[in-house]
C-alpha cells in the first residue's frame, strides 16, 4: 500500500508479564459532542488505568471508555485496539 514509503523499524523485548498496547489513529482522533479530539495524552492515561488486567478485560474496559467519551459522536475512522501479553 505504501511502496515508496520508509518505515523506522524497532526492536522490543517483552519481560515476562509485559504487555503491547497497539492501536489505529481511529482511537486518538475519536471525537467527543464538543469536538474535543481522545487524542495520545487520553491514549497513555487509558492504556495505564487498565494495564494491570487480562487482555481481554484491557480491551473491554478500554473499548468502553471510548464508547463513553464518542457517544455523541460519529464514527469517522476504523477503531483497531491489541493487546500482546507476554504470559512468561
């Protein structure tokens, strides 16, 4: 899709009981009924609160939030939210 585009490559090591928390700009550029952006400051704070659950618990809370924050709002980009949890 992005043929003539250079992407930096990184390198990350998981300790055991680490997690990834992966997303789309569709999470920081959801929009509340005042027009205020979720934005990365949001993104940090969420993925903290929620980091010491199970993966599925992570995505559930986190994905609520969202919901509660856009509720007024149209969806305007994909959403894609993954949790990688290294178990040990």
């Amino acid at each position: 899709m992005f043929c003539s585009t250079d992407f930096p490559v990184r390198e990350l090591q998981l300790a055991a009981g680490d997690k990834l928390f992966l997303y789309t700009d569709g999470l920081s550029e959801v929009f509340d009924a005042a027009g205020d952006e979720f934005g990365i400051g949001r993104v940090r704070s969420l993925a903290s609160r929620h980091g010491g659950q199970n993966p599925d618990e992570m995505l559930a809370s986190c994905l609520s939030e969202i919901l509660s924050f856009s509720v007024a709002s149209k969806q305007t980009d994909d959403l894609t939210l993954l949790v990688v949890h290294r178990a040990n």
